[in-house]
C-alpha cells in the first residue's frame, strides 16, 4: 500500500497542495492515474472555428497557395529554425508537401482563412503517444499573411481544443530551438509552461540545436480553454480589430490560479 503525504508547494505564485505517494519501500513514487485508457488517435477530419479551417495538408488543395503565402517572407526568416526550407519553386515545394501529406505523424493540417478560402500555413501534431496520452504541436510555419492575426491564434487553440476535449489527452507538448525567442514567446503566450533545455539535443542544417520544453497538462486546460474563449470573443475587439485584452494576461491570470 502507498502512503501519502501532504505537503505544500507553490504553482505559478500561488500554494498548490501537493500529496506525495510513498510505496511500501519507503519509495516517493507518482499519483495513481485512476480510469486511464489509452487514447485514440486523432482523427484525420477538419477543425473549424470563427475566422479558421484546418484541413489534412494536400499537395492538390494546398502547395500553391502556400507557396504563395510563404513567398511574402523576402528573407527567408520564417524556415530559420526549421530543418528544411526554403524552396524556391513551386516543384521543389509541393515535393515537400507531397512527402509529408500521408504520414500519420507528423500529421500536418493546413491553416485556411476562412474568409478567401487560402492557406496561409501549416502546423502538424506529432510524437503522439496514445498510451501516455502526449502530443505535441511542431512544424509550425506561419507565412506573414498569417502572422499575429486572429486566424493564427484559433488555429493553435482549435489543436490544442482537439486534443484535450476531444481526445482526452493528459499533455500537449511544444519544443523550438532555445534561440528562437520567438517561439518561446508564443508558447508563453497561449499558455505553455517552460519546464526546461535539453542541451545539444539535435543538430539542425549542421548547427548544434538546444532545445527548449514547455507543457501543457489536463488540468489546466479548463482554465485555458476559458482564456482562449475570453480572448476569441468579439466583446474582446473594439471597433478597428484591436483587443482590449491580450491573451498573454489571460493565459497567464489563468495559470495563476493554481489547482487548490
């Protein structure tokens, strides 16, 4: 039989009762996971919000509009962290997309502006783990037209909505090279919690990459999920589209609370 013990620790500033299960060694070992069973697979259907669709990624439905979107990147910044691009034509890239439309995982979806029917980029679930019930999101490439736009943020809250209240997944998972202080911004902002760097964890287009961790868990999606609606809401938008509340504060306020 395991024992536990209360003790108290603090959550994002605020105090957290923690127990803590020790087994009949003597042993600190993790809280019983009551009425688990393994998670299905996402499925390989649509997601549709307010202003977004994501869609299976397809050579035919997509390539061409989204080369087109990511060709507004002059620099080519956006596959900076990526470990391919960029593509120059338009063959070299629906190959690209031709490769990965029918893998299972990584299973990319295209993101389409609802209002012009275009997609505008791409993001994909990946290292799906049904028995653990952990997913994460990579692969995210967002053209400028997509870029901090409401589209782009319904997006990520759309994936991350499939997972926990469709699925009924215990993690969502989100990992970028830890000198893309872009991505690690964007995590922080739609709720993600830093957890650490894996040191020389991958060598990216003959670079060493680190690679920095952030979480999601199934208990502090609810609050999540209210942040997200919060933000998503027209009441949320003055008359010239500009929000009155970020999400980082909704996030972030909702992570404060803690589970008591």
């Amino acid at each position: 039989m395991t024992e536990p013990i209360y003790d108290l620790i603090p959550s994002h500033s605020v105090i957290q009762v923690f127990i803590m299960h020790i087994n009949e060694n003597g042993q600190p070992i993790g809280a019983p996971v009551n009425n688990w069973s393994e998670r299905l697979l996402p499925p390989l259907t649509k997601m549709e919000g307010i202003a977004t669709r994501l869609e299976i990624l397809d050579t035919e439905k997509h390539a061409q509009d989204l080369f087109e979107a990511n060709k507004l990147d002059m620099t080519g910044q956006i596959w900076g962290y990526l470990s391919y691009g960029p593509y120059s034509n338009l063959t070299d890239y629906k190959a690209w997309v031709s490769k990965y439309q029918r893998k299972a995982d990584p299973l990319f979806y295209a993101i389409l502006d609802k209002a012009t029917n275009k997609a505008l980029g791409v993001a994909s679930y990946l290292r799906v783990s049904p028995t653990a019930g952990s997913i994460e999101v990579g692969h995210i490439n967002f053209s400028p037209a997509l870029q901090q736009t409401i589209i782009a943020t319904e997006a990520m809250y759309l994936m991350m909505r499939r997972v926990f209240t469709e699925l009924g997944y215990r993690r969502y998972e989100w990992k970028c090279n830890a000198l893309n202080e872009g991505s690690k911004a964007a995590a922080k902002r739609l709720g993600f919690t830093y957890e650490g760097t894996f040191r020389q964890a991958d060598i990216n287009k003959g670079r060493n990459r680190d690679t920095a961790w952030f979480s999601i868990i199934n208990s502090e999606w609810p609050a999540i999920e209210e942040a997200f609606e919060a933000w998503l809401s027209p009441d949320n938008f003055d008359a010239k589209g500009k929000q009155k509340t970020s999400l980082s504060k909704l996030t972030q306020d909702a992570l404060s609370k803690g589970t008591l």
